[in-house]
C-alpha cells in the first residue's frame, strides 16, 4: 500500500508545492467626514479659515459664521465643501495683497467648493485673484469684486465651475480677460460678468466650454471667445462681440440655442450652429467657417450676414428687420428657406426684454423640425424665447 506521500508521484503528478492563495491587502477604512466651525467671535471651533483648513482632512465641511475674514485661502490639497451660512451679504473674505484671494493648485478633486462667501481683492501683477491649476473647483453663489492681475479667475489644465456668481469692480486691464480657461473645462451657470476696462470678459481655450443663464456686460469689448475648444452655449446675454475661432471648421463644434448677442457674432475656420437667437445692432461674420442658423432675429444691423474665405453660411426659418443690408456678401435671404422680414414685436428690445408680444411675425414661424418645438408643444417661436432651451428657462 502506498503512503500518501508517495501517491503523486504514482499517480505521474507533480510534486510542486501549491502556489500560495492571493490576498487582497486590506484597505484603511475611510475616515468619516465631519464638520468644522469657523467663527471670527469665538463660538466656532477655529477663528479663521485658513487653520480650519489645515485640520480638515478631504471630504470635510467648513461652515464659516458671518464676519470679514483676512487673508487668502488656499485648500492645501483637500477637497472640502467650506460654505458660508450667513451667505455673501454678511461674509467676507479679503485677499492678502498681491495675492489670489482663492487657491486650488495641488489636486483637489471635484468635491473642492467655496459657496456664499463675497471675495474682496487679491491678484496682482503676476497672479490673479482666482488661480486654479490641475484641479477642480466650484465657486457657487459667491461675488467677486475689487480684483487685480490680468485675469480675475484664471484656471489652467482644470475642471471649474461658477454657479451664481457675480463679478464686478474688477481691476483687470484692457488686455485682460475677467474669466479664463484654458486646456480644461470651463462651466458657467447663471452668472454676471462686468467687464469694466477688461478686453475679454470669458475666454476659454483649447479646453471646452458649457455657458447656460450667462450674461456677460462687455460692450467696450469681447463678451466671449472660445478657441479651439468645442462649447455650448444657452439662455445667455452677451454684450460685446463673441468670437469662435478654431484650426478645423469640421471640428469643435460650438452650439448655441437660446441666445441674445448685442455686440455681434465672427466665427473664423469654425464650426457653429446658432438655433433661437437674437442678434440686435449687429450680425454675424463668418470667415472659411460652417454657421447653420435656424430660428434667429436678426434686427438693426450695418450688416446682418457677411460671409467670406469659403466655407458655407446657412439661415434657415429667421426674421430680418431693419438691417440696412440683410446679407453683405451675397442673395437677400428673405423670402427663401422660410425666412421673413417682419416686425418681431419685442417686449422692450432698448430694455433688455425680448419676449414676443402677441402679433409678433415670429411666433410659430421658426423651425418646423419637432426638435425645436418651444415648451408648450406649439411649433418653434424665433428668437431667444423659442425652442425648448428658451431665455428664461424652459426645460
């Protein structure tokens, strides 16, 4: 009788030990979020931000009394929630001089957000006073003002996100740009920018954009540019001339629906779609670019349409009224391709409301597509309150 010992080797088995069984190494336990107090008069836990900051480990919230608090904050690497409880109109943080006002440069991840907080200064002549670099960040219900640098919010090779924001009294010079990102994603929702002597108020580049309930208050120069990014843009006002420029017109794409452009529109070697816009004092400029325009007003312009470089430039279902020439660079277009020339009716154009009045020319005269039907299911009404991404909401 064999041993059992031997009984592989009769059996013509190898005798190899047996590899040892895999274990996965444990994993620390997530240490569970808590909350900080910050309290300039002492019923918090710390006085100031900055310290609450250093003790916070990512995933923390920092709740911040009513006060005016000195100094810059930077996150340090953690991505916290810091949220003030008062709100912007009682809770203040002012910038150390020559320094951003706020900082995420060190990796936060998209949990890092600064909300209802007023920031007061901060940039100088080599900073800005918002800096975010290999990040993500979301400023929400924060107003910005008193800035310095050359760009007020400056976010590079990053993920930000202003949600009811409001920046003014800014210190950025003519060649600057209020709002600016580049090799990243920049997102923007219901929000002012005042341009104030700034060339630029919202630039995006070689990243991508997403602008909805933007308005930007630019007229002395560009209300947006977008190069070499694809973007969207929706329910948004802009003053001052939005520019599209890309190196491929069959590439990035820009979509617009639910527009009011007041300085005008120019898309070089581009590729843009505008549907539900209107464009009041001037028009759109297209340069070796791809524009298809469905459902816009096009009112009071030297030009509505100039075209040139190649490329193609298609309107289709839009008003023209009151332009001294309605196409520069070739054929009228009213009359062709369901596009007309009659009074829209605006509420109170010079006012800023453009609603159609009832008997407007433009109502139920837009695109027939079911794409762009407005919100109450009727056929698309042209201009910014038509189709299903109207001014004032929709959706």
């Amino acid at each position: 009788m064999l041993s059992s010992a031997l009984l592989p080797l009769a059996l013509g088995l190898s005798c190899a030990p047996s590899s040892p069984q895999r274990t996965s190494p444990a994993l620390p336990s997530a240490a569970k979020a808590k909350t900080l107090t910050v309290d300039c008069a002492g019923a918090g836990e710390y006085l100031d931000i900055v310290s609450a900051i250093e003790a916070a480990d990512s995933g923390d919230t920092i709740e911040v009394a009513p006060c005016t608090y000195e100094g810059s904050v930077d996150f340090r690497g953690r991505e916290v929630h810091i949220v003030a409880t008062g709100g912007p109109e009682v809770t203040f943080i002012v910038a150390t001089p020559d320094l951003p006002v706020v900082e995420a440069h060190r990796g936060e991840g998209p949990n890092t957000i600064l909300e209802g907080f007023t920031l007061v200064g901060g940039g100088g002549a080599e900073t800005s006073a918002i800096e975010e670099q290999f990040s993500a960040l979301t400023l929400r219900d924060v107003v910005i003002t008193g800035s310095a640098g050359l760009a007020t919010v400056y976010a590079r090779s990053s993920m930000i996100r202003l949600e009811n924001v409001w920046i003014d009294d800014t210190n950025t010079p003519a060649e600057g740009v209020v709002v600016q990102g580049r090799r990243g994603a920049l997102v923007i929702k219901d929000s002012l920018v005042e341009c104030g002597a700034a060339g630029v108020g919202v630039q995006v580049e070689h990243g991508a954009a997403f602008f909805d309930g933007l308005t930007t208050n630019c007229p002395a120069g560009r209300g947006a540019e977008i190069f070499h990014a694809p973007g969207r843009i929706q329910r948004s006002v802009f003053s001052g001339l939005v520019h599209v420029e890309n190196e491929d017109r069959s590439a990035e794409t820009t979509v617009v629906e639910g527009a009011v452009f007041l300085g005008g529109v120019s898309v070089a070697v581009a590729s843009l779609e505008v549907h539900n816009a209107v464009f009041a004092g001037e028009g759109l400029t297209a340069t070796a670019a791809t524009v298809t325009v469905g459902g816009g007003i096009f009112t009071g312009a030297a030009c509505a349409l100039q075209s040139s470089g190649g490329g193609s430039l298609r309107v289709e279902y839009s008003d023209f009224y009151e332009n001294t020439t309605n196409n520069c660079s070739g054929a009228d277009p009213v009359g062709t391709s369901g596009n007309i020339d009659g009074n829209p009716l605006f509420t109170d154009l010079a006012g800023g409301d453009y609603r159609l009045q009832t008997g407007s020319s433009a109502i139920n005269t837009g695109p027939t597509s079911g794409t762009y039907t407005d919100v109450d299911g009727s056929r698309n009404d042209m201009g910014a309150w038509g189709g299903p991404f109207q001014l004032g909401g929709g959706w």
